[in-house]
C-alpha cells in the first residue's frame, strides 16, 4: 500500500448547460410523482366509497328514461349508478356460443396501463374458444395465488392494483371489446316491432306493451339495449344511421383484469351497461361537472406529462389506468361500484369512468340521451375542436332536429334548446357580419346547395356531413363554411377563416346551408312553445324540476371528505348490496351455456368449486340473477394530419371560379388528398397552470369565445358568464336579413 500513491478525488465539474424549462418541469413532476407513490400506502382501494345503487319496483322499471330522470339528480353526483331490475327479472343471453364466427381482440399489458401504451392485436377468437382461454386464465391466477383461501372480489381488486401500479408481475389480458353486434351477436333478444335499427317491423303493429317477464318482454322492452337509443323521449331516436358503440350496441368479451380504461362517452352522451354472464366487473366513476372533470384530466396530464408531450390527447386514446387514491388525493371525488350478472350500470354525461374484469364474462353497452344532455353535448363539440377530434354526429344538425318534434320536450328540456338555439344564432350572426366586413361575399344564392334533413340524421345526411369538415378544427359546418378559389375541397368554419389558406379575403366565399331568418324562425318556434308549456303548469299547479346538481351550468365545490353523503333510502340500497355480496367468491369459469365439446375440453373447472363457495358461484342459481339477501388546455396548431376527402368539379354554373363541388350533391365521386396539421399543447404543472404562445402560430379560441383571438385561461369553474348565458338574447332577423342581401353579390375575379 506505501508505494502506491492515493488517486486524487476529481473536482465536480460544474454542468454545461442548465436544464431546459421543458426539462425542468418534466423533473420536478417526477419528484412530486415519487411522492405520490411513497404516499400511497395511507390509503387503501377499499377506502374508496360505494357508488349509489337502485331497486325499482316492476312499475317503476316500466319505463327506462323517466327512471333515470328520476334517480339523476342524485345519482349524478357520484358520475355512475348501478340498476338491479325487480325481482322476476331474467334476461336471455342471445350469444350464439355455437357460433365459429372470430372476432379480434386487444392485447392489454396489464402492468403497463399507467403508460399509456397502446394495444396490440391479440388473437382472433369465437365465443367458446375466448370462454376457453379466459377461463383458463382465471384459474392459472386462482392456482398461483389462492391454493388455500377464497378468491374473492376484493382480493382481485387489490392483486389488479398492484399489478398495475407497481409492475411488480407481468400480466397480460386479451379483450373482446367493441365487438359490432350488428356483424356478430347481441346479448339481446332482437325485436319485432321496429324497436331495433337491427331488428325486424314485423309485429310493429301492436300497441299494448308485453308484460314483464314474458319472452316478449324481452325483445320488445327499453331496457333491452338494442331498443333504448330509439324508445320515445331519446334523443337518438332521431338519429337513423347506425353508429356503432353509440345507437347500436357493442358486446364485450372480458377475461381476468381485461381493463376499460378511463374514459367519458364521445359527444358525452348517457352510457347504459348490461351485465349478461360470468365474473363480476369493478367500475369507478367520478362525477361529470366541469370541475371534476378537469380535476381527473389534471391529474392525468400531471401524472403522465412525459407522455403527454409526444400525444397531447392520450386520453382520448382510452388506453391508460391510474388509481382512484390518485384522485382521492387530490380531492375528486370518486366512488366505485361492482357489477354482478343481470345489474345495470348508468354513466352520465361526461362523467369518467373505468374499471375491469374479474375473470371471464359478457357484457353490452349503448348510448343514449334525454334533453337534459344538450348542454353537455355542446360542451363536447367545443372541447373536440380544441383537439381537431371529430364527433360522432353533428351538435347543430341534432339540435335543430330536436326543435322539429316539440311535443316531446318538458319545461326543462325547451329551456336549455332555447339556451342552445340563442347561443348558436348569436354566433353564426356576429361571425357572418365579421366576415363580410372583410370582404368574404356570400355566393349562396348563386350556387345551389342541398337543403339540410332537419326531420332526421340518416346515412346520406352523415356522408354529406363528413365532406364538409373545417380544414382547422374537423367541425361539421352545418349551418355555413368558408370557401377559397384556390381549392375544390377544402373549407374552414367561420372561426377559421383566416386558416383557410393564405388568399385574400376577396379570394373567399361563404357557402350557407341556413339562413339566419330561417335559425331564428326555430328559435322563436322554441321559445312560443315553452309558453304553452309554461301556461299549462300554472294551470294544472305543477312545479319544474330545478336543475340536476350535476348540470355543466351549476357551480359545484364538493371536497371529497363531503362526497354527496348518502342517506336514507339510498344508504339502506348500498347497504343492502354489501349484504347481498357476502360470502361471494369469483368464477373460474363463466356461467354460460357452452357446448359440450368446449365443457369436455376445460374438464373439471366447468364445475369446479371456487374458493369454498358452492359451484360455480356461491349463492348462485344460475338465472343469470345474483344472489340477493332481500328482494381547454389551448392548441397550437402548426403540423398534424388531416384527409380531406376531394371531388371532381364541374363548372361553375354562377361563377367564375371552382366551387367545392362537394356540396353539390349528398353523393359525390369523391377521391382523397391529404394536407398536413399537427396539434400540441402546452400545460403547467401542479396547481399552476399557464398556457403561453411564444410562436407566430395562432392560438384556437376558448370554449364558446366566437371572437377570433387567443383564448384566455380557462381555469373559471363556475359555469358563470359566456358559457351559461342567461335569458333570451333579442335578434332582429330584419337586420339579418338587410345584412345578407348587402352581402349575396358575386365573387370578385
């Protein structure tokens, strides 16, 4: 050792450059993401609190739509409610397990949920085949890890959680999920009177409603869910062409820990999910005001801002599962509820929910919407055009139809159709008059286009819809777009217009579908027949429902230690649910009627006694039953892709220049070129939230700001202001129209 020299320590060399603020921000995350995780063991998932649930009576069950006008303003408020049908209730699972049609699945890296990662394709399998392979992975997990004790709901819950937040074991799960029931199965019997937009119209004559209970009953009732979008007071019963997922139901295959990820409904609509066979399903579900909304979305953004840097709405992706102790500690409110065979659970409008499975099942959801939805609806148009993210169907096409069927409308529902009208008008108006200022010309009378179906949305009325995409913001241009000689395919909405292209305003064009007489002609329509209603409460001595709390409109602050406390009745039904489930253990294998090569094939664990209980299920008597004791973040748009779909133009008839011959006919030849866009979006951290444009890029306008400026902060949660506008708004349709005429002329050459 003394004739070796000691090394002498290396100074520490200073850093060559600071991080950069992106860098720093992405740091600091990660240290307040680590003490989360070293937070975590304070609370337990079962310190999560039970969702609302729902006994109705066979009289109250009658009719779907009115029940849940009547639990939502209570149920809202935790964002999903569970509905047990009265006793007697025994739906038939209609899948053909016979069946040798494949369907694909995903292939879901349960350990990897909290990245975001995207699915895979898994393999492609018929139903007795998936049963097959679920089964067998449930019980692998039940031979590993429960040899000796019950495999219960609440021991998977936590085994899933682990999985997913520690990736402590490689899992992974193969989803049936959105399988067409259209091409595939339903788990419903279909009907015979024209209920189903997949059914049949054969018995369509008959009035009176089958009694409960009956084979009848179960093809013709609402609750059936290919039947609900369309039942009378629907809001989707206007809408004709089949849309899968939303008026045509999709089946979902699940196996141990297949994961719904967190996610709220496209246009924010109502969900209704049936519960046909198997293993029991864990959901949560967080309430759909505003503020809870974007809480979850903050705490998403928060958690995964690595991610979110590279696809700025992953969310929308629908591929990523954090923890509800995420949420609880940061003060949203969350509640879960578990779903067991033959039980019914509601999402409301743009409440998140998500959740997974506990070994092999069947279930099906659909969409639907009372007119309590509008204001939801129109909040999910404005948020998608932030993103360029496309609805599902037009906002305006469907408001309009609704104001075309006004006997169906209560007090509350022509209240907020008006709202909805007078907001639309008001801004269509400002932004035409704008245009026109800078020389934009109105060629409408000098070119024929299609008039709008405003009785219905069918299929030509969607493909004419999807040709007139703003170039910017993928919203369907409805009532009117902006146009340029410069193409034959591209139009912007009025927002847009300077987006369009770089041509001068004489170079442009407004092509509308609606005159501004004819918009306030429905409004005044509206307002005369919420009159009538009005004069017919006070006579009859009835009082309006006030607004549901969960309303989009009402300011709300509700701290998680005061979640909405449940008391009286609905106390006694959770309590009463609890009860139900005690002694419960999970099935290894599904409950379904397989045939007799697939029961030889899995052998003894078609019958197999799982974890102590009696059979398949403890307490099960497989009716299909269970067992019950007693009866705006801001977007910068500079790069992403977007397809617009091109015509081939023949001569203009009026004028000069080439119009976008796509809206000459409801069914163009159409080819397809593609320019390029791209959206990022810029979020603090924390409870700071700053939003900044440090480019030449304009910035997109805030949620309803008709004004052609960057947006401001969107932090306001009160539902206050522009976005809930109170009273009627006065237009004075003989301006308009003085101001359309001044406006028709030809375009300048």
């Amino acid at each position: 050792m003394s004739g070796r020299s000691k090394r002498a320590r290396r100074p520490v060399q200073k850093q060559a450059f600071a991080p950069s603020a992106q860098e720093q921000l992405l740091i600091n995350q990660a240290i307040a993401n680590s003490r989360i995780d070293q937070g975590r063991s304070d609370l337990d998932i079962s310190a999560i609190v039970d969702g609302p649930v729902y006994y109705p009576t066979v009289e109250e069950f009658q009719h779907p739509l009115k029940y849940v006008n009547k639990i939502r303003a209570e149920a809202s408020n935790y964002g999903i409610c569970k509905i047990v049908p009265p006793q007697g209730w025994n739906m038939p699972c209609e899948v053909d397990m016979e069946s040798k049609k494949e369907f694909e699945t995903k292939r879901q890296i349960v350990n990897r949920l909290q990245e975001g990662v995207t699915f895979g394709d898994g393999e492609e399998y018929n139903p007795a085949s998936y049963q097959k392979y679920a089964s067998d992975s449930t019980k692998a997990w039940k031979d590993k890890h429960y040899k000796d004790r019950d495999m219960t709901p609440e021991a998977l819950e936590k085994d899933y959680w682990n999985i997913v937040e520690t990736n402590s074991e490689k899992f992974v799960a193969e989803y049936g999920n959105d399988i067409d029931c259209t091409e595939y199965w339903s788990g419903f019997p279909l009907s015979r009177r024209g209920r189903a937009l997949n059914g049949t119209s054969e018995e369509k004559d008959k009035k009176e409603e089958p009694e409960f209970g009956t084979e009848e009953y179960y093809r013709e009732s609402w609750w059936n869910l290919n039947n609900m979008p369309t039942m009378p007071g629907s809001v989707l019963r206007h809408v004709k062409v089949p849309i899968n997922g939303v008026n045509v139901p999709w089946l979902y295959m699940g196996t141990l820990f297949s994961t719904f990820c967190w996610h709220n409904e496209d246009n924010y609509l109502y969900s209704i999910n049936y519960h046909h066979k198997g293993a029991p399903k864990q959901w949560y579900g967080v309430p759909g005001t505003r503020k809870d909304a974007d809480g979850l979305e903050k705490v998403f953004k928060n958690f995964l801002m690595l991610n979110l840097k590279d696809t700025p709405d992953l969310l929308h992706h629908i591929t990523t599962m954090f923890s509800p102790i995420l949420l609880r500690k940061a003060n949203i409110p969350v509640c879960k509820i578990q779903q067991h065979p033959g039980e019914f659970i509601i999402t409301f409008p743009r409440a998140f929910h998500g959740g997974f499975s506990m070994g092999p099942n069947i279930g099906e959801a659909v969409n639907f919407a009372t007119p309590d939805w509008l204001a939801h609806g129109a909040d999910a148009s404005e948020r998608y055009r932030t993103f360029s993210r496309q609805a599902v169907f037009s906002h305006d096409r469907l408001m309009f139809t609704m104001a075309q069927y006004l006997n169906e409308h209560s007090i509350r529902s022509c209240e907020m159709l008006g709202t909805e009208l007078t907001r639309v008008i008001r801004e269509e108006d400002t932004l035409r008059r704008r245009l026109y200022d800078t020389g934009i010309q109105n060629v409408s009378g000098k070119v024929p286009l299609p008039r709008n179906n405003l009785e219905k949305l069918d299929e030509a009325s969607a493909n004419y819809d999807d040709k007139r995409l703003c170039l910017v913001c993928k919203h369907i241009c409805f009532f009117s777009a902006v146009a340029c000689r410069c193409s034959s395919s591209k139009v912007a909405c009025l927002r847009h217009a300077n987006w369009l292209c770089s041509c001068p305003p004489r170079q442009k064009f407004l092509l509308t579908w609606e005159s501004i007489p004819d918009m306030v002609g429905v409004q005044q329509a509206v307002s005369k027949h919420l009159k009538i209603l009005r004069a017919q409460e006070h006579t009859n001595g009835e009082v309006a429902l006030p607004e549901p709390p969960g309303s989009p409109h009402r300011k709300r602050s509700i701290s998680y230690n005061d979640h909405v406390p449940m008391t009286g009745k609905l106390l006694e039904n959770v309590q009463k649910n609890r009860e139900a489930r005690k002694g419960y253990t999970v099935p290894v294998c599904p409950a379904l009627p397989l045939p007799a090569a697939y029961c030889q094939v899995i052998g003894e664990s078609s019958t197999a006694t799982v974890g102590g209980g009696q059979g398949i299920l403890s307490g099960y008597d497989g009716s299909g039953n269970p067992p019950l004791s007693s009866g705006n973040p801001s977007v910068k748009l500079e790069s992403a892709e977007l397809k617009v779909e091109r015509a081939e133009v023949p001569a203009a008839a009026h004028t000069t220049e080439a119009l976008p011959s796509i809206f000459a006919s409801a069914n163009p030849t159409t080819t397809t070129t593609t320019t390029t866009t791209t959206a990022t979006t810029t979020v603090g951290i924390g409870t700071t939230k700053t939003e900044t444009t440090t480019t030449t890029t304009t910035t997109m306008e805030p949620k309803r700001d008709i004004s052609v400026v960057p947006p401001a902060s969107d932090s306001d949660d009160s539902g206050s202001g522009q976005n809930s506008p109170q009273g009627a708004i006065s237009i004075d349709a003989a301006n308009v129209v003085k101001s359309e005429e001044d406006n028709s002329g030809s375009v300048g050459v």
